[in-house]
C-alpha cells in the first residue's frame, strides 16, 4: 500500500487502488496503526480499493500542529475522500476505530456504504454507567504506561487479544506508541452522545470475539437489538477480532460488503 500524508494536516494514510471498485476504509485499534490490518489488505486487494488511516497520535500521523486534535478526524477524512476523489465507502473499525467511523457516518453520512464495528458501542446511545466504568478501567490501564511502555503493552495485549499469535502481534506495535500521544485520546468525549439516533440509510454489523470482556459482549448484543441489525459473536477471539482469527473475519465481512452490494443494486 502506498504511503500518504492529507496536505495541511498530521495524519498519514495507505491506499491500494488496484481494483477499480467500491472503497474499503480501515481505522485501527488504540495503541497500534493500521498495521493491525495487514490480513484484511493481503485478503482483499483487489477486490476492493482499500484505504487505511493511521489515527492521530498513532503509527505516522504524529506530526501534530497546535490545534489538532482527535475531534478533527473526520474532517480529516473527508479530505482524504476528496483528495483521492472517494464519493463513498465501506468502514470498518475496530475498538478506537469504531467510535471514528461513526462519527464519520454522523457528520457524512450520504459517503457511508455501510459500517462495520468490532469491539466497539453505539456513541449515539451510550449508557453513562457504562461510559464511566470503562473510563476507569481505561484510565488503570494507561498509569502503566507513565512508568513503561513496556509494561502498559504487556498487559495491555492480555486485554486487547486472545490467541497468542496475536498478542504478540499486538505487543510489538503497542510498543511504538509514544507516551506524548495519549492527550489525544483526552477529546474522545465530546464525540460520545453528541449527535441525535437517526435512522441509517445504510447497513450495520456489529460485533466482538467471545473472549472479550463480557462488558462489551453485552454492549454488543444490546446494540444489536436496538439497532436491528447484522451481529456476529467470534469464537477463540478476544478484543481484536480480526487480528485473532483472520481468516474467519475476512469472511464474514466479505459476506456482509456483497449483502451490503446486493441490497443496494
């Protein structure tokens, strides 16, 4: 995948245009870049053009000016879809990402195909009970990290994966993360219930691995039901599905983007 920079702004991207067809967007997970992917680019180049985003403060999107903040990520975004003359796309994101691409859907949603969300929640209708338990845990999480990076990413892979294939996986670009970009994670409140539920005009799956915390697997189910929409419960995955059982993931969601295909002709 070709590396690029958005003009005017921090964040770094990677295309593979080869295939002339409908868009895939890809937003990692926190603490890692769009390396995490690296299964779902091998798996559908060709098939579908794929651009993958590199969050603030994560993998080459560090370069940030007096400003900039996480709240600009789908501003971003949309830079990047009229640079690369994207009209709509397909998201998919996983933990971090997932809350990005539906901010996304939010502010634009006449460029959204569908959406694809793993390990994630609704940031529209976001129990505050909820909001604040993971707050904690988050926050338990990253005082880690203030006394090494080390440390913060060998418990951190324990969480975010099941299979140990995967753990190491997550481990090695968990290392990567810089210390400093944790304020960027500060600005992720103000995109949690900061837009009114609408109906979507376009399809949703939603979905987590069956050894993630039963938190989210409730998150999950009760998101499902609201919503009505696709769901899919992983088997021998954690947090990170796609990285935890790759090939599963690629298939399932290559079901869901012909469904989504199909639906629309």
């Amino acid at each position: 995948m070709e590396l690029l920079y958005l003009d005017n702004s921090p964040i770094a991207y990677y295309i593979d245009d080869s295939a002339a067809k409908e868009w895939i967007v890809f937003l990692h997970a926190a603490f890692v870049d769009r390396r995490m992917f690296e299964s779902q680019f091998e798996y559908f180049s060709g098939k579908y053009n794929l651009l993958a985003i590199d969050i603030l403060g994560h993998g080459n999107s560090v370069c940030a000016r007096k400003g900039d903040s996480v709240e600009k990520m789908s501003y971003w975004i949309d830079g990047i879809f009229q640079k690369q003359n994207i009209a709509a796309a397909h998201f998919v994101g996983v933990s971090l990402g997932s809350v990005f691409i539906q901010d996304f859907a939010n502010k634009y949603p006449n460029k959204v195909l569908s959406l694809s969300c793993f390990g994630g929640y609704d940031i529209n209708s976001f129990d505050i009970k909820k909001q604040q338990s993971n707050s904690k845990s988050q926050m338990k999480m990253m005082s880690k990290a203030l006394f090494s990076i080390k440390w913060f990413a060998e418990s951190n892979k324990n969480i975010s994966a099941y299979t140990s294939e995967a753990q190491s996986k997550f481990y090695n670009l968990n290392l990567q993360f810089k210390k400093k970009s944790f304020k960027y994670l500060a600005g992720l409140q103000k995109l949690v219930n900061n837009c009114p539920k609408n109906q979507r005009k376009y399809k949703l799956l939603v979905g987590c691995g069956e050894h993630d915390i039963p938190m989210e697997i409730e998150i999950v189910n009760q998101w499902a039901e609201s919503e009505n929409c696709d769901k899919i419960i992983f088997k021998e995955a954690g947090h990170c599905v796609n990285m935890d059982t790759p090939q599963e993931f690629n298939i399932c969601l290559e079901e869901f983007l012909k469904k989504c295909r199909a639906e629309n002709l």
